[in-house]
C-alpha cells in the first residue's frame, strides 16, 4: 500500500490574525527618516511572520497536519540593495531555532517555493545573482532552524524567452555558477507555460535534481498527454533525496480558466492521478495548491473518508489500497 501524505501552503482560512507573509514595502521603509528606526520595524515584522508560522505549525499539529510550505515573504526586504548591510538572521535566530525544535520534534515536512522572479535560466547576469541571493536567503532561513537544507525549495526551471532548446541549455550552464548548498537545497516542478514534463525530466536527470510533478500544470501544457509511462523517471529521480517523493496538486478554476488554481480540489481528479501511482512508491507527500488552502485539505479529506478504497491514518494522511 501507499501512504499518501497532504499539506497546505503557506496561510491558513481557519487560523484568524496568523499571516506569515506580513510586509513593508521599500518605498515605506524610505519615508522612515530614521533608517535604524525602519531596520528595527522590518525585524519587527519578521519576527511577527515567524510567530504567526509557529502558531500555524501548532495548528497543523492539533489537525495532525505534517506537510506545510512555508511563506516565502518571512523576512521583508531581506534581499534588497539598499538593506544589503542588514544582518537579518541575528535578530531572528531564537524564533528560528525554536520552529526547527518544533518540526522535528512532531516529524513534520516543510519547505518553501521562492517567487517567479527566482530565475536560474535569466540571460541577465543580474538576475542570475539576485535569483542565487534570495535563494541563500531561503537557505540560512532553513539553515537557522537547524534542519536540513537537502531539498526545500521548490522552482520552475524559469523563462523560455522563445527557444525551449537554448534556455534549458541555459540553466545547465548556470547551474554551475549556484553554490554547491544551494544546488542541494532544489527541486524542479513542470509548468504550465514554459516547460513540459518531458523539459523538465531533461535537467533533474542531467543534474540530479529531484523533480516534483505538477498533474495539473501537465494537463496545461505538455507535448505528450501520457504522463504515466514517465512516471518511472520521474520517481527515480527522488533516489537523490533522504525525503518522500513529493507532487503539488490542484484543480482548474473552470474550463476557459483552466491554468487557475481552483478554491478546491476535484477528488475525482486527483484519484485518477492516485489510482495510476498506486503501489509505485511507499509514500508520496502531496501539496495542496488550491485558493482555499487548508479549508481546501480539510474539504478534501472529508471527501476520501467517503471512499472505500482508502484507509485513514490520520487528520491528513491515508493508505491507498
């Protein structure tokens, strides 16, 4: 049997006054006039994500609950040029220490997915380096919970800039230019405009990188509708990582939106997907993308206990029969 493991990204519906990703823009932080007045505010900011992301985790917890993407906006302003002399993990390192603690104490999976302006594929030179920067922030994040770097961040491989060919090339060529840390810290997810299954087998079987498998970004856009004959591949790529294969889930908004995420997930779509992979890993983490977030999970497990091919374990997992 497979088990079947859900989380949730990164808000919660149900947790009121919990956001992780609170913020202040540049252009507040240059209205303060006293700039180490602005730097105590950001670190203020940080520190109330941070607190809000343990009340989350504590949640999770009680929801039993062991799968959860963090924000990636923890930290406001942390990689800007103009708060480059910032040293933002000092402040934050008891808070940090004492979610790793958390996580694994009660076993929990977590990790991030960096914004789509982490581009390794950028013909900039300047992109490249602001791309590596946020994601060393990413890493000291994990690093400074004292949890193990191996695979946490989730990215597209980036921009096609109309030749699929040379921009895959691309990212091989930088890819040597990213800190071995870092490199070890990635996984690569199919999209749903840019880069096929296929395009992205290519680079997490050239580089190593395990590849997190998006089925509804496939049914977007693929070259070949048949997934199933590469799922193999797919899995294999995962023997890199000390962690469960993972994939991200999610449903189409309607028809002519079919490339938006929907409020919630269509069980009936995400069982043909289940019932194809079944027996073909011990267990798979699946990442819920949907706009409803934990409501979404919660929705959506309500709806499996329905069923009688499965098995529950707990508040969010299940063995697949």
């Amino acid at each position: 049997m497979t088990i079947v493991r859900m989380g949730y990204v990164a808000m919660s519906m149900e947790l009121k006054n919990a956001s992780p990703s609170k913020t202040m823009t540049f252009a507040q932080f240059q209205k303060t006039e006293d700039r180490e007045a602005a730097i105590r505010k950001l670190e203020r900011i940080a520190l109330e994500n941070l607190e809000n992301t343990h009340r989350l985790l504590k949640n999770n917890l009680f929801n039993e609950i062991h799968f959860y993407r963090f924000s990636s906006k923890l930290i406001p302003l942390a990689t800007h040029e103009e708060t480059s002399d910032w040293d933002y993990m000092r402040p934050l390192k008891g808070k940090l220490a004492e979610i790793g603690s958390f996580v694994k104490e009660h076993d929990m999976r977590v990790d991030f997915h960096p914004d789509h302006f982490v581009v390794l594929n950028s013909p900039n030179r300047d992109v490249l380096i602001n791309s590596v920067k946020n994601l060393k922030m990413h890493y000291l994040i994990v690093k400074g919970m004292k949890l193990d770097p191996t695979h946490r961040c989730v990215l597209h491989i980036g921009g096609n800039y109309k030749d699929t060919e040379k921009s895959l090339e691309r990212f091989v060529e930088n890819w040597s230019d990213v800190p071995s840390s870092i490199q070890q810290m990635i996984m690569l997810e199919n999209d749903d405009t840019s880069f096929t299954l296929d395009d992205t087998l290519y680079l997490s079987e050239k580089l190593g990188i395990p590849l997190v498998f998006d089925y509804h970004h496939h049914l977007a856009f693929h070259r070949d509708e048949n997934w199933e004959d590469k799922w193999g591949r797919v899995v294999d790529t995962w023997t890199v990582s000390p962690l469960p294969i993972k994939m991200h889930i999610s449903s189409p908004k309607s028809e002519d939106k079919f490339r938006h995420h929907a409020d919630y997930v269509d069980v009936d779509m995400f069982f043909r997907f289940l019932n194809e992979i079944k027996g073909s890993v011990p267990q798979i983490d699946c990442m819920i993308e949907a706009k409803q977030k934990d409501k979404a999970l919660f929705t959506l497990i309500e709806q499996i206990k329905a069923r009688d091919d499965v098995e529950m374990i707990d508040g969010s997992s299940f063995y697949l029969r």
